[in-house]
C-alpha cells in the first residue's frame, strides 16, 4: 500500500483534493498557524522526498534544481516567486505567494505597518556529511563473480540523503586497471565502469558490485629471482636468511602478507612456512603508549608464537596470544604486518621467542616486493608463478545538491581486497 499524500486539518469533513498524478512522488500539505494545528486554506503542498525517515519527520526544503537544471543558485521548492518556472512547468500544485511555507516571519516598515516577509532562497537545504558501508574493507575475488557492496549516505539532520547523485571510482597505483563497478537499476546493468555516476534510492543507498581485475593481470609469471640478500637480527643472532625478491605490478595487501602462493611452471605449490621452529632472544625496541614492543626481524607464521618472559635467571612465564587491539596482562599480541611482538607496562628484560618463520613475505615499506626465502627457492627448477592478494583504493563522493552554494560534496576512501583464487591451494595457520 502506498500513500499518496497527507491532508490534516480542522474540521468535521475533510476537503477534497485532486491532484496531477507524478507517479513518483510523496507530499504532505501544511500551513502553520498560531493556533497550534496546520491548517490547510489552499491545499499548499511541498514534496518529500524521504521515505524512510530516523525518527521525527522533517520535511526540509529541496533544492529546485532538483526539478529544473536552470533554476537558480539556491532556489528552493519553498521559495517559488524566486523560481517562477517552477509553478508553470515543474510544480504546477506548489504554493505561488513566494512566502517561506516553513516560517511566517514579520517585519516593520518605516511607516510602522508590518508585512510578510518574502525569503529568496533558504540556506537549510541540507547536504551530505557521513557515507556508511557494510565494512572498512570490500572483498572481492580475481576473475570471479562481481560481489555486492552497499553505501549509504545521510545528510546532515541524519536523514537519508536520498535522490542525489553519487561517484564511485576505482583507482590502482601506476595507473593500472582497477577493475569495474556494476550498478543496476531494477534489477538490469545500467551502468558500468571504473568510474560511474548513479542516483541514491529513497533510503540513501547505492547498491553495486565490484569487479576485480583479472587474475593474469595481478598474477606473476617469470624467471625464478635471483638469491643474494643475507640479513641478521637485531639482537645480533645470525640466522641464515638468504632469500629472493620479485618485483609485483599491483600493491600487495599487507593482511597476512598477501595469502601468497607459489607454484612452479608444473602448477605444484609449495609451502611457506617452516618446518622446523626457531628459538631467538628479543631485547626491547621501543615503548609506546604503554606497551613494549619487541622488533622480531623476522615474519611468524600466526599462531605458531611461543612468547616467555623470565621472573627469575630463566624464561619461565609464558604469555597468551591475543587477538584485541591492546594486550592484557599476561598477553601479547602479535603485529604480523611488521613482525612486532607487543607486551603491556614498559619492560627492560629480553623475551624468549619459538615459533615457524614465513617463507615468503612483504614489508610495510615495500607493498610491491615479494620475499621468497631460499629454502623455496632452491626446490623450484624453471619459471615460477606468484599469486597474491591485491589492494585496489575505492573512491566515494556524494555530490553536493546542484545549483547551491556553501555545501560541501562528502568523500570516503577506503580499501578493497582482491582475494586470489588460490589461497587455499596450501594450508596455512591462519588463513
């Protein structure tokens, strides 16, 4: 059931009404007056365009410009002796005595006798200032199905921004194909692209999917690298960490090092972590927000980390793996993107740490270098093919209404993983 408009005012009968059908439309009519009811003389009607309200109902003003692309710079449909196309063209049940419908405010002339006052446009038009999603991060597979993302856009009386027009983009580094944006309108393709243009619904909201680019386009394929870095801990224990590196187009994503997988020209995959487990003393690297953090020089497989303090002469105390933003007393948490292991309280003494080293891993500073240890390496004869998780930035921008001045467009940047398709090709720790 749909409702077509609202009538109230005093009196035993209400009064008929016959509008010109819009089809699309939803009004209410009003008039304020002192007596505290609307009160409604010449069936004056205003169009809302939120149907899903938060909450109280406020029928804003709406920009003309909604209605005519000439219209002027701040005309409203509460303004219309400022728009006189909009009673003949556009609107032709709006109000015509140019008032403000919201507010009858009065003024004195010189002579002493006071007048309504005609408002040439109103400021309280309002305009975009939070873009909500589903998550911080979209996920999406290389060369698979296009998957569905939702955004929603409130304006600044926290009401659906709805009917405005929105931009989404896709953006690689170098310039690189980003993959594409799908919107459909009533359930077709209508629009496609790596930058589209589309219209909010009645609730705010964009609906789309995401396409990422295709899995020969992100994937590595070449020569085996060359071995020649060697590199020690910070703590001074020389371990033997010769390993190669392969320059990657796209960025790789730096949650749990990309999902990299590495397969030889005979498509067999090998694994990256380590057999055997490594025991190396940490000294403290830095104390910051009232957490110590030991850097490890090295990439633990997640999961695998035996962490013990000493109470006494021995490494006696063993501390619990956490997964929250702060460690507890008696945790430690584990930052796998720089190999960081954090301790709550500020501590001077080394920590004791066992665990399974990353054959292949990315650091913070280098998202287009892949690690691959020599251990890998040195198993593979020929070519070698390198599959990764990507990270493609997605632009949103909610327009400001046309033809209005001093309201802002609203942006959000935020990040969308490409998942590669053979992560689960290898078993990991934690995938």
């Amino acid at each position: 059931m749909g409702v077509d408009c609202l009538q109230f005012e005093k009196g035993i009968e209400p009064t008929r009404y016959n509008r010109i059908p819009n089809m699309s439309d939803m009004t209410v009519e009003y008039e304020s007056t002192n007596s505290g009811f609307y009160e409604v003389k010449d069936l004056t009607l205003s169009p809302l365009r939120n149907s899903s309200t938060n909450g109280f109902l406020q029928i804003g003003p709406v920009p003309a410009s909604d209605f005519d692309e000439a219209a002027p710079y701040n005309s409203t449909i509460l303004t219309d002796w400022f728009w006189q196309a909009g009673r003949l063209k556009h609107l032709p049940w709006a109000k015509t005595s140019g008032k403000n419908k919201f507010f009858k405010t009065t003024h004195y002339h010189d002579s002493g006798m006071y007048i309504d006052n005609d408002i040439t446009w109103d400021l309280d038009i309002p305009g975009p200032t939070k873009i909500d999603t589903l998550s911080n991060i979209q996920f999406c597979v290389q060369g698979s199905e296009p998957e569905f993302a939702s955004i929603r856009i409130l304006d600044d009386k926290n009401n659906p921004y709805a009917f405005k027009r929105i931009f989404i983009e896709l953006i690689a580094p170098k310039g690189l194909y980003p993959g594409s944006l799908l919107h459909r309108e009533l359930g077709f393709p209508d629009k496609y692209g790596q930058l589209i243009e589309v219209e909010s619904d009645a609730n705010g909201t964009v609906n789309l999917f995401t396409e990422a680019p295709g899995i020969s386009d992100i994937q590595y394929r070449g020569n085996k690298p060359i071995i020649n870095q060697t590199t020690t801990f910070p703590s001074g224990t020389a371990m033997d960490k010769a390993f190669g590196r392969i320059s990657t187009d796209y960025m790789v994503s730096n949650i749990n090092h990309g999902n990299i997988v590495i397969r030889d020209q005979n498509l067999a995959a090998y694994s990256l972590e380590s057999s055997i487990t490594y025991t190396q003393m940490i000294v403290p690297s830095l104390y910051s927000n009232g957490v110590t953090k030991y850097d490890m020089g090295d990439y633990a497989v997640v999961g695998s980390i035996i962490c013990k303090m000493s109470t006494g002469t021995t490494f006696d105390r063993v501390l619990a793996l956490s997964y929250q933003d702060q460690p507890s007393h008696g945790e430690f948490i584990y930052d796998d993107a720089k190999g960081q292991i954090h301790i709550l309280g500020n501590h001077s003494q080394s920590i004791e740490v066992t665990y399974n080293r990353r054959l292949a891993w990315i650091t913070i500073d280098h998202p287009h270098m892949i690690n691959i240890d020599k251990t890998v390496l040195d198993q593979i004869t020929g070519d070698i093919i390198v599959d990764y998780d990507t990270e493609i930035d997605l632009k949103i921008t909610a327009a400001a209404p046309d033809r209005v001045a001093g309201i802002q467009a609203k942006h959000l940047s935020m990040k969308i993983i490409a998942h590669n398709p053979f992560k689960n090709t290898v078993a990991w720790s934690l995938a």
